[in-house]
C-alpha cells in the first residue's frame, strides 16, 4: 500500500513506509517488518532463506496491539 492506495510493486521500488501484504506460502524478496496477522493468534512462521540462507522456519509474533 503505498499513499493509501494498493498497487502492485517490484520489490525493486518497495519504499520505507510502504505497506507489504504477504499471502501464505508466498515468497517475498524484501526485509519486512510484521505488522498483523489473519487467523489464530498475532504470528506467524517466515521461511527467510532468500535473506539469510537459513531454511528454517522463524516465528514472528505482534508484539504491541
């Protein structure tokens, strides 16, 4: 989202401040900070290997509300 408005962006042109919807098992090649999460509970689980080369999954919880 990006000046309220939802377009679709290469990652290339993501701007501080613009606002990232991820849908599940979707890869996306960007540092993103979580902001809300659907269904059960504030979290969820990130594979970040196209950052870190890491294949695990990490947790990623809503920690203000």
């Amino acid at each position: 989202m990006r000046g309220g408005v939802w377009k679709e962006i290469a990652s290339m042109y993501l701007l501080v401040g613009d606002i990232v919807k991820v849908n599940k098992e979707q890869v996306f090649p960007a540092d993103l900070l979580f902001l809300s999460a659907c269904g059960e509970g504030d979290e969820c689980m990130v594979e970040t290997s196209n950052l870190d080369g890491e294949r695990n999954l990490k947790r990623f919880r809503l920690v203000w509300g």
